[in-house]
C-alpha cells in the first residue's frame, strides 16, 4: 500500500514512545527497573517467558526471584522446587531442568558470573536468539536486537523489513537499524505491538505512525 510519508524509523520511535506510555512495560525492562539486572536474572526471566504472556510471566519471575536470584543459590535448588516456583508458564518442567543446568554450570565454571557473549548464550540448552540478545542488550549494555513476535510483526507491517521469520527479521534490521535503536526497539515494539499494531486488527486510526506504513498484510483494520 503506498505511504504518504517516507519512513523515519527515528520520528516512528519517537512517535511509538509517546502512544506507549499508559501501557505495561515490556516485561524484561520492567523486571530491570524493579533491580533484577544482572544478565542470570534477565536471562531467567527470558526463559520464563518463553511461551508465556507477560502477565503470567511478571509474577512467577518475582516470585521464583524471591526464592534464589544468583547461580549459586539457584543451583541450590532441587529441581522440583524450581518447577513449582514457575509451574505456571508453558512446559516448566523443561524449563526447570534447564535453568537449574545453567545455574549449575555458571556457578562451577564462570565464578557465578554469567558471560555476556552471544555465542555462549545461545550454547545454553533452551536459549535462543531472542533471550540472548535481550540479555546483551538489558543486562550487559550491549548494542543487540530482541526481535519477539511484536517486533518481528511490526517491522514487516511498516514495510521496514521484509522476512519471514523473527530470526531473519533480526538479521535484517542488523542492515538497516541503527545501532543506537537495537535496544530500544524491543522495548517500544514490544507494547505497540500488543495494544496499537495488533496482530488480526490493528488500530490503524489511532496509529502515530499511518502514514508511514505500508500496512503489509492488513486484511482488517479499526
């Protein structure tokens, strides 16, 4: 669909900013601001998530944190009791006996200091792209592009990217998103994306960015 504007991704994340502010947070920044920053705690939370909305997610995190935050005292815990502390996201039993794997082997071989290194994180069992880079990014205060289902949604809609997976869609914006935005798109996208640029209808009228858009597979819209 052709555009009125051409596309600004700088003015689009301005604009994204200000429609954003009444919504809930993105649920790992949100989990940082609360002081969980380290990158074993993000990256947790990450794998807590994994299949599991942001409202289900924020509570078990808190809670499984209040139990045990570090590698150490995470390892401490028998399986079961992870399980329990976080039974109510999506196959915790897998996730469970992973986070206590990763404990385990961050507090016998890294000093209970979790690397920040792409390649090492993707190395652990059931971490994948999206968790990795948003630890770089959160955690470690390295330049790393989260792309979720939002993100990877979005940036197609607008026409920005054209990919079809959200992997192919982080290798496309490492091409054309500047670096100064890799994290903060996760952290805007990431609302818009659940409450303006929905996935069956978006809310087109009341979009900052309409003009924009190219409105890539928009069948319906309010």
């Amino acid at each position: 669909m052709p555009t009125s504007q051409p596309f600004d991704i700088a003015e689009a994340l301005s604009r994204i900013a200000v429609a954003v502010e009444g919504f809930p947070r993105a649920a790992l920044f949100e989990l940082y601001d609360e002081g969980f920053r380290t990158p074993f705690e993000q990256l947790v939370a990450c794998m807590i998530s994994i299949r599991t909305r942001d409202e289900m997610m924020l509570p078990l995190a808190r809670r499984f944190f209040a139990r045990a935050r570090t590698p150490a005292a995470v390892a401490e815990l028998p399986v079961e009791e992870i399980d329990r502390l976080i039974n109510q996201s999506s196959f915790h039993e897998q996730k469970a006996a992973r986070i206590s794997s990763i404990a385990k082997r961050i507090a016998s071989d890294f000093e209970g200091a979790l690397p920040c290194g792409f390649d090492f994180l993707v190395s652990l069992p059931g971490v994948g792209p999206k968790c990795a880079n948003l630890v770089l990014g959160i955690a470690c205060g390295q330049p790393a592009i989260g792309v979720d289902i939002h993100v990877h949604r979005v940036t197609n809609r607008w026409g920005y990217v054209h990919a079809s997976s959200p992997e192919a869609t982080m290798e496309a914006l490492k091409l054309v998103l500047p670096p100064r935005f890799w994290v903060d798109i996760n952290r805007l996208l990431v609302p818009f994306g659940k409450h303006i640029c929905l996935g069956p209808r978006p809310c087109c009228s009341t979009c900052p960015v309409l003009e924009m858009c190219e409105r890539r597979g928009v069948v319906v819209s309010s």
